[in-house]
C-alpha cells in the first residue's frame, strides 16, 4: 500500500430486519461474527488505522472489537444520523485520539462478511493511482432494489450517487449501485463532512452526497465496479444471512479443496472460517467442522459428523460422530455414533466405537472402548480393553469422582465402576462385574454371587407359553437320547 490509510467500519445500525436480541454485526457466518469478518480482511489490508463506529448495543459490540482488534479505535455514534454522521463522528474520533488521518480513508460496513482483502487492496490502489476526491465500490446488479444509483452523465462520468427514496423513476432503472464501500482523500473527506445536509427522504446526512460535492470542486471523482457482486452484498435479515452463510461455505471448502483436501459432497460439508484442514484429509457427506477444529493429514471424516473445537489425528477415523473439544491420536477410530464430550482425550490408536459417550475422560494409547458405554471422569491406561455396556458411575448424586483403569487391564462386559475406583494394571474383571472396590494388578474381581439354576421354572411358572412348549422340547429330547 503505497499511501496512508485509515479504514472506518460503519457497525452502529441495529438491524432491525434481524428481529433479534443480537445485535446483527454479532451474528455468525461460518463460525466468526460478521463484523469479525469485516475486520479481518480490512487488516488484510495493513491499513495505518481501523476505526470502528458503534453505537447499538455497543456495550457487546465494543468489547467484542477490542477482542479482535485490540489497537482500533472505537468511535460511539449514540445516535445514528446517517452514514455521513457516522464517518464525521469517526474522524472526530481520530483528531481526539491526537491522530490525522492522511493519505486515503476507506470507508467499509460491518454487515459485509464476504468482502475480501484482495478486493479492498486493488480499489484502494486505483484509488489513489487516480488521484481522486472520491471513489466508489459499486457493482452492475439485476435487481437494484434498496441501493443507492451511481449516476453518470453522457460522457459516462460520475455524477453523483442517489438514494433510492430520492431516486426519480428514471434513476431507479439504473443497475449500477453503491456497494457502500467508498474511498476519499482524507482531506476531502474532512472539509466536505461538515457540509452534508440531511434535507432529504430520510432526513439523514448521507456519506454519498460528498461525491456530488467532489464534482461540484470540480474534484476527480470515480467508480470501481466489483466483478463479485456478492462480495458488498450486505446482510439485513435472516434469509441473506442464511445465503451468505453458504457463499462463504463454498469459498472455504473450495479454498481446502484446492490445497489438497478431498470434499466428497461440498453441499453437505460445512466448514468454519478457522477450522485447519491438513493434506489428504477426506470430508465425506454431511460433515460439519466447526469452531477451532483441526484435522491431521490422511484422517477421514463422516459421513454425518459435527466436530467442534476438535484436534483429530493425523490417519484417524470418525464416522457419524458428535464432538466437541475433544482431541483424537493418529490413527485412532472413533463411531459409528459416538458422543465426544469437552474433556475426552483418545490416544493413538485407540478406539472410541459405536453408541459410546465419553467426557473428561483420557483413553490412552491402543486402549479401546468399543461398544455401548458410558466413560465419565475415567482415567484408561495404554492397550486396555473396556467391554462392551460399561458405565463409569462417576456421579454420586453430589460428586463426580474419577475412575482409573490400569495399562492392559481388560474389563468384562457390562461392568460398573463406582468411582473413586481404581483397577491396577494388567488386572480384570469378570462380565457383569459391579467394581466398587479396588482391584489390585493382575488380579480379576468378580462381584457377581454363583449362579444358581432352578430347574423345571418355566415348566411350572409359565405353563402353556410358547417357552414351556420349547423348554418341554428340549427336556423330552434330551431325556430319548438317553
Ligand atoms: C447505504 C448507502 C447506499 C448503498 C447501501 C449499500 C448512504 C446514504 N447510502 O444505504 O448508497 O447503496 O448503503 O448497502 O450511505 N450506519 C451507522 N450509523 C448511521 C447509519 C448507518 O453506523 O448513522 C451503518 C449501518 O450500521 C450499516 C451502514 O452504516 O452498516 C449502512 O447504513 P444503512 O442505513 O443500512 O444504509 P443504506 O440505507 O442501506
Ligand atoms: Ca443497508
């Protein structure tokens, strides 16, 4: 960027098109706010400054800013007058700050989340190659409905920018619009703010008029038309909110698709912005990774899987599973239909199988647990084996205690540990088994009593069922061969 910029990110409306308690710069696409959005791909840009007016609800909006962008500076608009108002409440705020804005000041919206860097950068730099007062971002559209009209004249020069309430039948036929995003000469800008009127239909002071007072100066005025349209398109309500939500999905998933990740089905995959996808990975059908998630090289995902804030292994697999903050060793296998909770940990190799919940547990390396259970608060050595129906009862109603399962310990089928419980390694338990004691290395606790066999039962307790006919059989068959 040859000359200074200073970017201001307009986030004081309220949308109210949401009907929402959120404020709508707030709401996310693709797992980051739309303001969220904005601002990183203005700092993209490297700008010298990035302003940001607030106003609604600015008690969440401000802090959620310094969040991201700890050195912009907040500007409050505490009434919203306009986007003219807006911008000269922003510049007050630099002059406050001991700043001047020189150079350049961009001037973009909150409620743009598909605005890319790329984009900002090259209209800045024609801006200022052609030395203009003013430049506009617009964009040819088929329905131009609610935008401000760029309007030229025969020579196809820029005249002005109109409203659409202020727009005459003939302005509203034009398709070429004001995407909003604006570029002046700073010093422009500053002398030409405090000459905005709002004597107009919505009685507001409109940034747009500048340009007819930059060609009034007799003053370089221009426009860029934007190829992506979609880029400047602004979110009002939910139903644009939802269709951008998707546009970003497919520029995501293309963007892991390009670097080496295979996407069976990118209709049905969702990716968010900060998920980190590495080489080889295969997403198939009806996957969601979201949050912070991370997936090492060659692991296959899905079908049917949501993962949030989730580290998964380089080689691993994860079929129809739901998971959040949750971290998975190379080569482990996790589902079908398993339930990650915060807190599990599965080392490499490792198993984590079908209808099987885990929370704040640690399943070590090669250890397995494969079928129908539930790991709460445990704590699984290396290569032990967990059988199938096993419920880690680690709540007594007042307490959660922990379980220990020893290295190569291998456990019986629908066993109970009540925890606190330790089993040492290399110990076991027969099926059944109701641990509440613990069982020393190497040794097999069993808790069961010996099984005692009434004979004749169903003879006599369910005479005249199908299984005392079966049981009758099979006594008289025995007592032939005899
Ligand atoms: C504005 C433009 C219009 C353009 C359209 C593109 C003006 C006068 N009109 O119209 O030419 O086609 O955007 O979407 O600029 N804001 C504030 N404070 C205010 C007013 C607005 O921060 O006092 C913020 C809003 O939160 C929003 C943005 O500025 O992010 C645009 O405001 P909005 O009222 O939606 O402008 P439009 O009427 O859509
Ligand atoms: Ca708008």
């Amino acid at each position: 960027m040859p000359g200074e910029l200073t970017v201001i990110v307009l986030a004081a409306g309220g949308g109210t098109r949401m009907k929402s308690k959120t404020m709508k710069v707030l709401h996310p696409v693709a797992g980051r706010t739309m303001v969220g959005h904005v601002l990183a791909a203005v700092q993209e840009v490297q700008p010298r400054r990035i302003v940001a007016v607030i106003g609604h609800q600015r008690e969440q909006v401000g802090p959620h800013i310094q969040a991201l962008v700890p050195d912009a500076l907040l500007a409050v608009q505490e009434e919203q007058h306009g986007t003219g108002h807006a911008v000269r409440v922003a510049m007050e705020a630099v002059a406050a700050s001991g700043g001047v804005a020189e150079g350049t000041v961009l001037v973009a919206y909150a409620d743009t989340p598909l605005l890319e860097a790329e984009s900002l950068r090259v209209f800045a730099e024609e801006h200022e190659a052609a030395q203009r007062a003013v430049s506009i971002l617009s964009g040819v559209v088929s329905d131009p409905h609610g935008y401000g009209r760029v309007v030229r004249n025969d020579e196809g020069e820029v005249e002005g920018i109109v409203e659409e309430k202020d727009a005459s039948a003939a302005q509203r036929e034009i398709r070429e619009i004001n995407s909003g995003i604006l570029a002046f000469d700073a010093a422009f800008l500053r002398e030409a703010l405090p000459k905005l009127s709002n004597d107009n239909a919505k009685g507001e002071y409109y940034l747009t008029d500048t340009v007819h007072l930059a060609r009034e100066a007799g003053l370089h005025v221009g426009a860029h038309a934007i190829a992506d349209v979609l880029q400047t398109e602004g979110v009002n309500d939910r139903v644009q909110l939802a269709r951008t939500g998707r546009v970003m999905n497919q520029r995501i998933v293309t963007r892991w698709m390009e670097a080496g990740v295979t996407v069976m089905d990118p209709a049905t995959t969702w990716v968010d912005a900060d998920v980190v996808l590495n080489p080889d990975v295969t997403l198939l059908p009806g996957v969601q990774l979201l949050g912070a998630t991370v997936v090492g090289e060659d692991a296959v995902i899905g079908p049917d899987t949501t993962l949030k804030d989730c580290e998964i292994g380089a080689g691993a697999r994860v079929v129809r599973t739901h998971g959040e903050l949750a971290v998975i060793g190379s080569g482990a296998s996790v589902g079908p239909f398993a339930y990650l909770r915060p807190g599990t940990t599965l080392g490499a190799g490792g198993k984590i199988g079908t209808f099987v919940e885990t929370k704040n547990s640690q399943i070590a390396d090669g250890a397995k647990v494969p079928h129908l259970s539930y790991v709460g608060d445990a704590d699984i050595g290396p290569g032990a084996n967990i059988g199938a129906g096993t419920v880690f009862a680690n709540y007594d109603g007042v307490q959660k205690h922990r379980t220990r399962i020893g290295r190569q310990a291998k456990t019986g089928s629908n066993n109970t540990f009540v925890a606190p419980v330790e089993v040492g390694d290399g110990a076991g338990t027969a099926g059944g088994t109701v641990v509440r004691r613990n069982v020393p290395p190497g040794a097999l606790a069993v808790s069961s009593g010996p099984q005692r066999n009434l004979a004749r039962w169903a003879l006599s307790k369910r005479a005249g069922t199908p299984q005392a006919d079966a049981a009758q059989a099979a006594l008289d068959a025995v007592e032939e061969s005899e």
